[in-house]
C-alpha cells in the first residue's frame, strides 16, 4: 500500500512539473532581473533557460558601451545573437566583424573569441550553450 501511494504521488509530481514546464514562459526585457557577472566587471547576465552547470542554458547578456569580454574559450559551442548594439566580435582565424541587431556568431568549442560592445548604445545578446558553462581565459598563442 506505502508503494503505491509513493507511485502514485511520484507520478502527480512529475505531471504537475511537466505541466508547468509546457506552461511556458512570457517576459518583457524590461523585466529580466540582470545580475553582475562574475567574471567580467562590466557585464550583467540573467538565466534564460536550462543550467549552466550541468546541461545546455541560453543567457541573456547585457553591456554597457566600451565593454570588453577579453579572450576566451569554452568546452561547449557557443552561439551569440545580438538584439541591440552592435559588438564587435573576434575569433580565432576570423577578420574581426561588427554585429548589430540579428546579427549572430557560432564559436564551436575550442575557439578562442572575444567581444566588445561598440558605439553608444548597451548591446543585449543572447548566447547559448550546447553542453555544461565552462570557461577558459586568454588566446592560444600560434
């Protein structure tokens, strides 16, 4: 009787989390409660989905004009797409190029990059990763 009604109430959980998960999810920009980066002084990041530390995650970036994301790699990919400003973005083996709003890179893992929001304006990007947040600071040298 004690396993059915863990079962039971096993099973009414993972419904009721599965239902809220295809609920989904509304959210002005306004609304995202950005938060310092670690790393970076002048970035602020909020989660948009997933975990970082142990799976795919897409976070929101937000940067001020003037900032810089030194060189870096991850073990995942990376994919980065801009919604405003306009960042140039480095990386290895590519001519430095500028990204405005729908612009987008794809660093796959491995690849040194970095990034710096240019002009005016904030720059507000989307990035994601394929696999679990890692990261390595500097540029290999040839």
């Amino acid at each position: 009787m004690t396993i059915r009604l863990f079962r039971a109430a096993a099973v009414l959980l993972c419904l009721a989390a599965s239902s809220a998960l295809a609920q989904g999810t509304l959210k002005p920009l306004a609304s995202v409660p950005f938060v310092p980066d670690r790393d970076v002084a002048c970035l602020a990041a909020a989660l948009e989905t997933g975990n970082p530390a142990t799976g795919p995650s897409t976070i929101i970036l937000k940067a001020p004009a003037g900032c810089v994301v030194p060189w870096h790699s991850h073990t995942a990919q990376e994919q980065l797409i801009m919604v405003s400003g306009e960042v140039l973005a480095e990386m290895t083996d590519h001519p430095p190029t500028l990204l405005g709003p729908g612009g987008f890179a794809v660093m796959p893992g491995g690849m040194a990059h970095q990034f710096t929001c240019q002009g005016k304006e904030a720059c507000v990007m989307f990035v994601t990763f394929d696999r679990a947040y890692d990261i390595k600071w500097g540029k290999p040298r040839p």
